[in-house]
C-alpha cells in the first residue's frame, strides 16, 4: 500500500514540474513575440509618422531633424520620449555637435498602442536596445498632460 502512495506522490510531482515548465516556456515565448510583434507594428506608425523627418535609418537631417540613434531621448527614460511624442518638442536639442532649432510637432493623435509600439520600435532598430514601451505607459503620461 505504501508503495502505491509512494509511486502515486511521484506521479504527481513530475507532472507539475512539467506543467510548470510548459507554461513557464509560453510565457517567455510570448514574451518574446510581443516585443517583435510591437517592433514590426511600430515599423508601420514610424513610416507614416517620423520617418519624413528622421528618416528611414534613423539618421535624421542635420541641422533639421535630430538622429534617432544613441542619443538620450531614445536610450533614456521612457516617459520623456513619450512626452516628446504627445506634446511635440521645441527645446533646441545638441546631439553629435549639431544643434536642432526646428519644433517638433505633437503626434497627439497616435493611439496609446501607437505610440507604444513606434516608440518600441526606435529603441530597438537603427543599432539602439533599449526597453520596450507599453499602451499602459503611454496612458499614464497622457493622462498627467492633461
Ligand atoms: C515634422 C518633422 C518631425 C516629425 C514628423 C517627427 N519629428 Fe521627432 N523631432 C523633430 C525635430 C525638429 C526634433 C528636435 C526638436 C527640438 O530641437 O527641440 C525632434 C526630436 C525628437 C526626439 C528627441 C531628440 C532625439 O533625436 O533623440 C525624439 C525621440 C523624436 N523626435 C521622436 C519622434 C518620433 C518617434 C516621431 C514619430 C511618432 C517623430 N519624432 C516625428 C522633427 C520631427
């Protein structure tokens, strides 16, 4: 009898330890292809909406239009690129010695998921890597710029 129990406890204890690693593996693939899936959606808002200005690379226009590649609006903090996007940006940014006096103009009428999703996509193309934005992060910066 106690055999039995013995055998029937390690049943159960391999089958969790495989259900556990099943659904831990779907996660992590999901995760990965939400990320791509944001990139590849974001790949669309950036050519309709940035790309006349920084261009297909990323490389923007001197003097004109500020590079979308290293700087510290892309790399940096999140909340700030997600500003730049919903209000536009008039700051007269330096980036690689050349200064940049041409106002921005806000792309307020980008979704949530828009944005999340192009902003995904600079921080990871044109050689940067850098964190993904979700539609949640968007939401909160809207809200507090009203
Ligand atoms: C009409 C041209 C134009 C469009 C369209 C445009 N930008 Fe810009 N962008 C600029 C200019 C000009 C600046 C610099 C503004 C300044 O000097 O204050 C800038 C600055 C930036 C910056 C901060 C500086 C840097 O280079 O890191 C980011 C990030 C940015 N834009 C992202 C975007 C994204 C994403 C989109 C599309 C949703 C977009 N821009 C659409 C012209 C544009």
């Amino acid at each position: 009898m106690k055999k039995i129990y013995c055998l029937l406890g390690l049943l159960v204890l391999v089958g969790t330890t495989q259900l556990y690693a099943q659904a831990h593996k779907t996660t992590s693939k999901s995760t990965v292809a939400g990320l791509s899936s944001s990139i590849a959606a974001g790949k669309k808002v950036y050519t309709l909406h940035c790309l006349s200005c920084h261009m297909a690379d990323g490389g923007g226009v001197a003097n004109m239009n500020p590079p979308l590649i290293g700087t510290t609006y892309v790399l940096g903090d999140k909340n700030k690129m997600i500003q730049i996007v919903l209000k536009g940006f008039n700051e007269g940014v330096e980036i690689n010695g050349d200064t940049y006096t041409n106002p921005m103009p806000a792309q307020a009428t980008l979704t949530d998921q828009e944005v999340a999703n192009v902003l995904t996509y600079v921080r990871n193309s044109f050689g940067n890597k850098a964190s993904a934005v979700k539609a949640a992060d968007v939401k909160k910066i809207r809200a507090s710029l009203k």
